[in-house]
C-alpha cells in the first residue's frame, strides 16, 4: 500500500503542483482547498503526513496541526507547513502550534522529499510502538528515539 499524503493549500496552482510532484514520486495524494474538507477528509481515513498551507484563505491552517496533535489517534501524523511566511518569528508560531517542519515558498523540493522522509520514518517508528507515550511533536524525540536503540 501506499504512502498518503494529504495536501492543504487553497490555491489551486500550488495545490495541483504540490500533488504531481507528489504522485511523481509514488505517494498516494489526497488534497483538500478549505479546513473544513481537510478535517472531513483525516476523520474519512488517515493520512500518513499532512502538507499544510498556513494561511487558507481567512482561516490559519495551523488550527489543524494543534488539533491532530491533541488527538491520541492522530498525534503521530507528520505535519509539514508549506508557507509564504518565512519569517523566524512566523516559523517559530508554526512550529509551536505542532508542525514538525515549515517550508518555505517557492518550495525547495528536494527540501520536502528529505522532510517527508525523516518524518514518515520518525511516524512510521512511532506506530509500530504502540505503547509509545511520546507525540511526534515532542522536542526530546531524538533522545528517545537513541533510548529504543532505533
């Protein structure tokens, strides 16, 4: 089976770019334009990761990283922000509301694939150890990763 990614961006150019670039590497896409279909689309089925438009319209997309991250189900879905804001106090507000990564636009592809990869292997680590207590977004996940000896 495949590896999903679920795509968040309301625009419809970056939207369709982000998904073939995708699918060109051999991921499985999902995409969503508004919060409201992101939200249907992970309680459908869940995503492996999830690239995340900051700013959707007149809604903040990091609204969807806090809340996977409050949900014990959901917090091991890597979160990686694609955004226009490159800010250091803006990367700094994404990757507090739970986000594991933020890329900036225009997209550094190579950037992503080396992202997506470190973060689905950290995800993929944390499903097989159910008995896990950490969250993904927890800042002592490479300690605790070196304890399990991984």
């Amino acid at each position: 089976m495949s590896t999903r990614i679920l795509v968040v961006e309301d625009n419809a150019f970056s939207r369709e770019m982000l998904c073939d670039w995708l699918e060109l590497q051999g991921y499985a896409v999902e995409s969503a334009s508004t919060l409201a279909e992101a939200f249907t689309t992970i309680e459908k089925s869940l995503p492996d990761a999830v690239l995340l438009d900051v700013q959707l319209g007149s809604a903040d997309g990091l609204t969807l990283a806090a809340w996977l991250r409050l949900d014990q189900g959901k917090n091991h879905i890597p979160v990686i922000a694609v955004t226009a804001h490159a800010m250091v106090t803006e990367q700094d507000r994404i990757m507090h509301s739970g986000c594991n990564a933020c890329i900036s636009k225009p997209i550094d592809f190579k950037l992503l694939a080396e992202q997506l990869k470190r973060w689905l292997t950290v995800a993929s680590v944390m499903k097989r150890d159910s008995r896990s207590q950490l969250s993904i977004g927890d800042a002592d996940l490479p300690k605790a990763m070196a304890r399990r000896q991984l």
